[in-house]
C-alpha cells in the first residue's frame, strides 16, 4: 500500500474522531448516537462529492474496468476506509452495539483494503461507496429529527421516503450491476468475495426496510 494512502487513512481516523468530540462538546445534551451521526452524515456527503469528482468519463462512470485505480480513487478509498475504521470503533462504544452494522463495517474495511492493495478496481470501488453513501444523508436524517423531536411530522416523513427511495434504487438496481462487473472480470478472489458480500449485505437490509414498512402499515 503506497505511503500516502497509509497517512491518510491515519490522518483520517484522527481527524473523524476530532470531530466526533467537537461535535460532543458542541451538543452536550444530545445522545451519542445523535452525535456520532452528525459525524457519519459529514462523511457521507465528502464521500459522495469525492466520488463525483473522480469520475473520469461520465458516458462510463465505471470505466475502464479493472484498470490500476487512479490517485484521486485510491484517495476516496482511503477516506472511505479512514471513516469506516473510526466508525467501527465508536459503534462499539455505544450503548446498543449492532451485530449487523458491525459485519457491514467489516466486509466494508476489508474490501476497500483489498483494493488499496491491489491499487485495481478503483473505478468499481468508488462507486460502489457512491451508491452506498447517496442514501446515508437522509438515513441519519431520520433518526436525528426523531431525537429534535420530528418523529411523527411530514419532515420526517419525506426523510423517511427519500431514504427507501435511493436506498433501492441505488443498492437493489445499480448495486447488482457493478457486482455483475466484478464477478465477471479477471479480479482478485478477494475483491470479487468482498464484492458479492457488501452485496448481500445491501439486500439484507433492503429486505430489513420492507419488513420494518409493512410493519408500520
């Protein structure tokens, strides 16, 4: 793994977990949870503005296949990974740990190494972290206008809406054909298994959010 990857990751573990803190301290009343979503919300939006602008050839968002991973994809791969790894560690810190965000992050940090490692795929891999982070926003969105106290409010509501609504579309529709690209290329094992796994991780929690709304009706 080349040297500036490795200072960025670094450089950003430390720098979500300041603002985790700052974010504590500028919302001392406020839960955990509540503040480490402000956190995941920053990253999702740099996330995703870091993945639009890597794009090379937007007639081919996700081309060349399986060419060697530019420096600006390795960057978004390594912020990407530099937030997962500071995630993980402060999910475990909380109250109510989540065994099923916990083998998300897993498969996540160990995919995005894989393809650090390899410097392959990085088209594939960015957006792969473009269609998982597009609906982030308006996930965390949810649950810190509960906590404002917007649960049962048509603000709330439309959050709820958005979500489902790039969350398919993203993960249930683009999500399978980059997957199909990955399967079928000549890639590393390693890549292709972490590949098929975020895969059906986005569909055990599609199937989670169908399950939760026909609860609710």
């Amino acid at each position: 793994m080349e040297d500036y990857v490795i200072r960025t990751i670094v450089v950003g573990v430390v720098s979500w977990t300041s603002a985790f803190v700052l974010v504590r301290r500028i919302f001392p009343k406020r839960s955990f949870d509540f503040c480490n979503r402000v956190v995941s919300t920053l990253h999702a939006t740099l996330a995703v503005t870091l993945a639009w602008l890597s794009v090379e050839d937007w007639k081919c968002p996700i081309c060349p296949v399986g060419s060697k991973s530019s420096p600006k994809q390795m960057q978004v791969l390594a912020v990407s990974l530099s937030y997962l790894i500071y995630d993980l560690a402060c999910c475990q810190l909380d109250e109510r740990v989540n065994l099923d965000n916990t083998v998300h992050h897993l498969v996540s940090i160990v995919g995005i190494g894989a393809g650090l490692s390899y410097q392959k795929c990085g088209s594939e891999m960015v957006a792969t972290i473009w269609i998982t982070e597009i609906s982030s926003p308006f996930l965390h969105l949810r649950e810190l206008l509960k906590e404002l106290g917007y649960r049962d409010t048509f603000l709330n509501l439309a959050a709820d809406i958005l979500f489902a609504a790039i969350f398919t579309f993203a993960r249930m529709v683009v999500g399978p054909c980059i997957t199909y690209v990955t399967l079928s290329a000549n890639y590393p094992l390693l890549i292709k298994a972490m590949g098929l796994g975020l895969q059906l991780v986005s569909a055990f929690w599609f199937f989670k959010i169908v399950r939760m709304r026909n609860t609710n009706t």
